[in-house]
C-alpha cells in the first residue's frame, strides 16, 4: 500500500488543477482571439472590364480559357489571417503536462520537430484554434500516462 495509494488522491487532485487552469488559459485565449481578418480590396476596375468582355467576346477558346483562369484568379478571396497562440504559453503548457516531447507528438499527430519549433518564438506558430485542439488531445495523453502509473 505503500505511498502510490496516498499518491492517487494528491495526483487527482493536481490533475484537476492543471485541467481548471487549461480552461480558464482557453477561455482567456477564446476572448482575446481576434476574429479573422480578410484585407478589403476595392473591385479592380481592369478585372470588372474584362469580366464585361468575356460576357459579349467572340474569341477562339484558348483565348477565353486565359481570360477565364485570369478572372478566376482575380476575383477569388483573399486568405484569412488567424488569431496565433503564443509559443510562451505553449510551452509552459507543454512543460506543465509532464510528458516528453516524442509523447505530445504522438497525442497531437505531428512530428518532434513540430512541438519544437512551435514552443519557439522565432518558429512557426499555431492558431489557438489548432492549440486549442492540441490541448484536448494532450491532457488524454496525460491522464492515460496517470492510469499507466498506477498500474
């Protein structure tokens, strides 16, 4: 019986802890997530011109295929710019967790490499979205690495 049965209720209880913490940095994180972002661009005058051409035009085909792909490309939508988390916070989540770095990798799906550089302030970054996701799956690692113990 020894200590790891008076270890259990301290381990759940620091678990419990961590999870309430996680959520309050989630829901802190949620809030001052900016919406997406998307740069307004006025219509191009040339782009509404060639668009009323292509209505009306009598050309060969290969002709109205470039004009097509270019109409395409000009009026399709810019990509939105989403909210990054911090990778301070991101790494004092994952330190906090307890687990390697090969272990979150394994929770999350992606490679060391990528639990890395995202920890870094000079590397890549995710969205709190895709943090947010991360998260979940690392605090299951977690809690299956806690049974794992115990037994």
């Amino acid at each position: 019986m020894g200590t790891s049965a008076m270890a259990e209720p301290a381990v759940a209880a620091s678990m419990t802890a961590h999870a309430t913490k996680v959520k309050a940095n989630q829901s802190a994180a949620r809030r001052a997530a900016k919406p997406p972002t998307t740069t307004s661009t006025k219509p191009d005058a040339r782009l509404a011109s060639l668009v009323a051409w292509r209505k009306t035009a009598e050309a060969p085909s290969e002709v109205l295929e470039v004009v097509d792909a270019v109409i395409r490309r000009g009026s399709a939508t810019p990509r939105a710019t989403m909210a990054k988390a911090d990778p301070k916070e991101v790494a004092a989540f994952f330190k906090s967790t307890g687990l390697s770095m090969k272990a979150i990798a394994e929770a999350v799906g992606v490679s060391t490499s990528v639990v890395s550089t995202v920890q870094r302030e000079s590397g890549d970054r995710w969205s709190v979205q895709r943090y947010l996701a991360a998260t979940e799956l690392i605090l299951a690692a977690v809690k299956k690495a806690a049974v794992k113990a115990v037994k």
